[in-house]
C-alpha cells in the first residue's frame, strides 16, 4: 500500500530537489565569496579586503542558513507529528518513505 496516497513519485522528487539545492547553493556562496575575496586581496586596497570578507562571512551564514533549515523543519514537523492524534503521521511516513 502506498503511504502518500498515490504521491510517493512526486514526494520523491520534491525531496531530491531539496536535498540538491541544500548542497549546491551553500557551495555556490561559499566559492562566490572566495572569489570576490581573492579579488579584494588581488587589488590590494585595505577598504575593499574588508568589505569583501564582511561579504563571505555573509555567505558563510546564508550557507549555514540553507543547509539547516530543512532538516530544523523535518525535526520540528516530525515533533509536532508525534504529538498530534489521528492520522497526523500520514506525512511522516510518506516523507520518510521518499527520503528511502
């Protein structure tokens, strides 16, 4: 029997697509603020080196930020599912069916 009612293939995909951006975008911040901070350093003017490593700490936190916060939503959600009666794991079981 199917968890999600017939979903399971699009739950799938919704996962994948999530699990990628949540690698590929921290990575993109993080060699996007290396470059411009190696441009800083390449033009060796003391105000610009500043400004560009306030920028990649900036991404460095975004990066942390995108990387988090789904798996801090799953959490919570798998919490307040826990805690619920009826049928409120339904959603639990099919997101944990497509995480397989």
């Amino acid at each position: 029997m199917d968890v999600c009612g017939g979903l399971l293939s699009l739950v799938k995909v919704i996962v994948g697509v999530i699990r990628i951006f949540q690698i590929v975008i921290p990575i993109g911040l993080i060699i996007y603020g290396t470059i411009d901070l190696g441009k800083a350093v390449i033009a060796s003017d003391e105000k610009e080196i500043k400004a560009a490593q306030s920028r990649l700490i900036k991404r460095f936190i975004y990066a942390a930020a995108v990387f988090f916060v789904p798996l801090l939503v799953t959490v919570v959600m798998n919490v307040v599912a826990t805690g619920g009666e009826g049928d409120a794991t339904s959603w639990a079981n099919c997101w944990k069916a497509a995480n397989k």
